[in-house]
C-alpha cells in the first residue's frame, strides 16, 4: 500500500440512530479517520462530517440538498 499505510486497512459504519451513521477508518490498527453522516427529518438534507484523528478542529463539512 505504500510506506505511509499499512496493509491492514479496517472500515467500519454503524448506524447509532434512523439518521445518523458513524464511520471509522484503522490502518494498521490504529484509528485515523472518523465521521459521522446525518439525515435531516424530512429527508432532503444530508451532512458529512469528516476528521482525522489528532485534529478533531480541522473537520472536512459537506452538505448535500435535495431539490
């Protein structure tokens, strides 16, 4: 995989409510991404929250409408 990841890569969603989803990224065994995705109620909203672990600040926000 190239000498910055390991050849151990674990991806994991679980889905903590109707509307909400969590996301975690291991490589090596070692946690380094997370993200949570979110449904709005009435269904037209979708948000991707994104962070590398050690910079929980520096969050990477998307929002998807539908029309």
């Amino acid at each position: 995989m190239g000498p910055q990841k390991s050849d151990v890569t674990t991806f994991i969603w679980k889905q903590t409510s109707p509307d909400r989803i969590e996301f975690y990224a291991s490589f090596g065994g070692h946690l380094a991404e997370q993200a949570i995705e979110k449904l709005s109620p009435d269904g037209k909203t979708f948000t991707d929250t994104l962070w590398t672990k050690g910079h929980e600040d520096e969050k990477d926000i998307r929002v998807f409408h539908k029309k």
